[in-house]
C-alpha cells in the first residue's frame, strides 16, 4: 500500500516536472507545484507550551502543561516522555492511540488516557483526515529533561 501511494505520488510530481519543462520560461517562473504531489509524508504535531513551573513541594520535578495541535490526518513518530509522568485530554477531535505492549485505543472530546514514565508511545494519530485535533498534555517530569524523545 505504501508502494503504491509512493508511486503514485512519485508520476504525479513526474508529470508536473514534465508539464512545467514544456511551458514557455516567462510562464514557468509563476507556476507552483502543489506539495501534495511531491511528498507523501503524512502532517505531524505542533506541541505548545502554556505553563511551566517547578513543583515547589517536590524538589527536582516540574510541571508543565502543553496543547498539542493535530492537523487532519496527523501522526506523531513513535517517541518516549522520558521520566515524565504523563496526563492527556482529548480538547477537540477524536484521536487513536498505542502504548507499547497495550492495544490501540481510540479517544473522543472529553476522553483521557496516562502514560506512565518511561512508556513506548508506539502511535499518536488523528484519525480524521479533514478536522484538526487537540491535546491537553499535563507533563510531571525531572527538571531540565527534554518532554519528547522521538525514536531514531
């Protein structure tokens, strides 16, 4: 499936480089490819930061609250939280999510779900490919740790 998508993609931005080479040179300077034909990458996630405080009762953790937006059809690569404790809420959307070892769960407006430190966070998607999806993420992590470590 992905060899055909690829391949699709791939004629497509053939037959657009095609097309715009036999073009006269003062029309080609105008013309845009769209970046649909030329990649088949799916969109990713936009986390932003609201609150960060250090926990003034418990020496070495911090607080930090974040929104995560997620384009239609967005995925996050697979990633750990570090150490971090972790609560996420469903604001708009509907999203489908794997912890390692777990089976994937799907979550609705209004739904949770924890991580809890050091978890394999295997799939973060949203599962509509027109309307955007948002996260409300409470992280509880180790002071000056990174909040997401994707995979390599």
């Amino acid at each position: 499936m992905i060899g055909i998508r690829f391949l699709c993609g791939f004629l497509a931005a053939c037959l657009a480089a095609v097309a715009l080479s036999c073009a006269p040179a003062e029309k080609r300077a105008n013309v845009k490819m769209p970046v649909a034909a030329a990649t088949t990458e799916r969109p990713s996630e936009t986390l932003t930061p609201v609150l960060e405080q250090e926990l003034p009762n418990v020496k070495g953790k911090t607080f930090t609250s974040a929104i995560v937006d997620f384009p239609p059809d967005a995925v996050a690569v697979p990633h750990r939280h570090g150490d971090a404790f972790l609560y996420a809420y469903v604001l708009d959307g509907t999203m489908r999510s794997q912890l390692e070892g777990e089976p994937v769960r799907t979550f609705n407006e209004g739904e949770h779900w924890v991580e809890e430190p050091g978890v394999h966070h295997v799939l973060t998607e949203n599962t509509s490919k027109t309307e955007p999806a948002k996260l409300l993420v409470i992280f509880i992590s180790n002071t000056g740790d990174e909040l997401k470590t994707p995979d390599r």
